[in-house]
C-alpha cells in the first residue's frame, strides 16, 4: 500500500473535546459531568429509537429506561434525577419532552387553541 493510511471505519465515532461541550457564560464539563451526559444521551437515544418496537429486547431496553428516567430517585448518584441537577437540566420538563416525541422522532408542532393559547398537537398530515 503507498500513501497514507485513512480510515474509511462506517462506525468511527465522532470527536467531541471537552471544550466543544461548553454553553455560553458556562465553565467545561470534565469528569462525572461529562459521564453523566454520555449516560443521558445514551438513554434518551434508547428512549427514541425503541419506543416503537415489537422486538421484545428491545422493548425489555425502553421499558428500562422509561422507568429509569421516571423514576424520581435522587439518592443514587447516576439516577436521572440526579444527571438533570448536576447538568443544570430540569428533569420534568425532559420527561414532558420525551413523551411529545412524535413516531418520527421531532416533537410535535406548535400549533394554537380557539383561545390563542400555545399548544403541543402532532402537525396534520397532508
């Protein structure tokens, strides 16, 4: 082989520093924080993508994390009560959005009620 060598891997995963997880007017993650993200990303990804499934593993998966993340444990460190606060994350608000989540994966539209009110209502096929 001549050149030099690329990996061309389909499941190379991408790179994120530390630093590239920063908010604005907020410090860098390190340490168990960013354990507590990595274990929240994983759950909600769970939580989306195997909702809808039949495979009864995969089903046995969500029923996991649904209870999980509803749990309302603040005693164990990596409860999900627990992730929120220390990621400044409030944790009903993430379950309300999680439950919204329409079948394909985006929350439902916006749409507003006969009082102009603002409400959450899966969007009208066309």
């Amino acid at each position: 082989m001549t050149g030099t060598a690329h990996s061309t891997a389909p499941f190379e995963p991408d790179i994120l520093l530390p630093e590239q997880r920063v908010l604005p007017g907020r410090q860098a993650m390190q340490g168990e924080r960013l354990l507590m993200l990595a274990v929240l990303e994983d759950a909600l990804e769970c939580y989306r993508k195997c909702r809808r499934s039949r495979d009864a593993a995969t089903r046995l998966l969500f029923d996991e994390t649904r209870a999980w993340v509803e749990s309302r444990d603040r005693d164990t460190l990596f409860s999900f009560e627990s992730i929120c606060e220390a990621l400044d994350i409030d944790p009903d608000y993430l379950r309300r959005r999680l439950r919204e989540t329409s079948v394909g994966g985006r929350p439902a539209a916006m749409t507003h009620d006969a009082d102009g009110e603002r409400s959450r209502r899966p969007a009208r096929r066309a």
